[in-house]
C-alpha cells in the first residue's frame, strides 16, 4: 500500500491544492493531507478551521483524508511510514523555495519528496492572493470551493 503525504499551511485550501490532492490520489492508494504551521506565519484560519475547510474540500476524493500536524512534517512523514511527501509546483519561483525543504526533509526522514506540476489554468491561485482579494472585497469565488468561499465571506466580515 502506497502513502502520500500532501503538507501546507492550507490558510485556507484553494482549487491549485485540490488539483494537487487529486493527482497525488490518482498516484498513491492514500493520501493524507497535512495541515501543519510553518512558525514564521502569522494565519488568517485557526488550525482546526484550516483542518475543516480543507476536510469538506476534499471530501469528493476517495482515500484521503486530513490530519493536523503541530510538528515536524519529517516526523509524521516517518511515523505513517509515507512513500513520499508530495508538493505542488506552479512554476520555478516554487521549486526553488520547496527544493531546501524537500532536502532537509528527506535528511530528517528519509523520505523523498515528489513535485508535482499543477494544472496551469490553475497557476495563478495562491493562499495569499485570496486572502488579499477577500480583504479588498476583490472577487475570489472561482478560486477556492464553495464552502471556503463562505468561511472567508464571514472571516473578513467579522
Ligand atoms: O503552504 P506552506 O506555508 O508553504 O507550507 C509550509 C509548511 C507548513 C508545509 C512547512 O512550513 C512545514 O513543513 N512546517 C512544519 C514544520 C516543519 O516540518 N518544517 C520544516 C523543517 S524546518
């Protein structure tokens, strides 16, 4: 039985995340998608609001499911015997940020990291812009699922 893990701050899940997810289902039996904290961000979502939203997004995808993190992605990577950590790549400013990540994790575990290549109509999402959009009442509907749509609807309003 083949294991992936998918980890990210996931602040909130976008649709570039839920590609990802889905090609790393159709390469793996299971799929676990880590929510963890990288601790230089300051989060938009609290860690079980994250772990949520990320749940009901990927509930669609057979043998996945979400888990939070408050630790090494290394360490889990080992504990749950992962075949790979797998991360998505939306072009070459990712790979050279996740490139020293992906070898310091595999000199902590051992487990090698698969990049993925996202689908590119779907590039341009980030966490980060959605949040931006949200904060400017800029449209970002199309970017992210429904229900994360709404979380931010109320996160920015409250
Ligand atoms: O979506 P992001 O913010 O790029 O995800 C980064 C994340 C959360 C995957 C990364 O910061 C991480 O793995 N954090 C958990 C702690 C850890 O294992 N850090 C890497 C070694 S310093």
């Amino acid at each position: 039985m083949s294991c992936a893990i998918c980890p990210g701050s996931f602040d909130p899940i976008t649709y570039g995340h839920v590609d990802i997810i889905e090609r790393a289902h159709r390469m793996f039996d299971e799929v676990v998608v880590v929510v963890a904290r990288n601790s230089a961000k300051k989060y938009l979502f609290s860690d079980d609001e994250r772990v949520a939203l990320a749940r009901e997004a990927v509930a669609h995808i057979p043998h996945v499911r979400v888990a939070l993190v408050d630790g090494l992605v290394a360490d889990f990577a080992q504990q749950i015997h992962a075949n790979a950590i797998v991360k998505g790549v939306r072009g070459s400013a990712d790979y050279d940020s996740e490139l020293p990540m992906s070898l310091l994790n595999r000199h902590l575990s051992g487990v090698e990291t698969v990049f993925v290549m996202g689908e590119p109509s779907l590039a341009h999402i980030a966490s980060s812009f959605v949040k931006e959009l949200a904060h400017y009442g800029g449209p970002y509907e199309d970017l992210v699922p429904p229900n994360v749509a709404q979380a931010l609807k109320e996160k920015v309003k409250a």
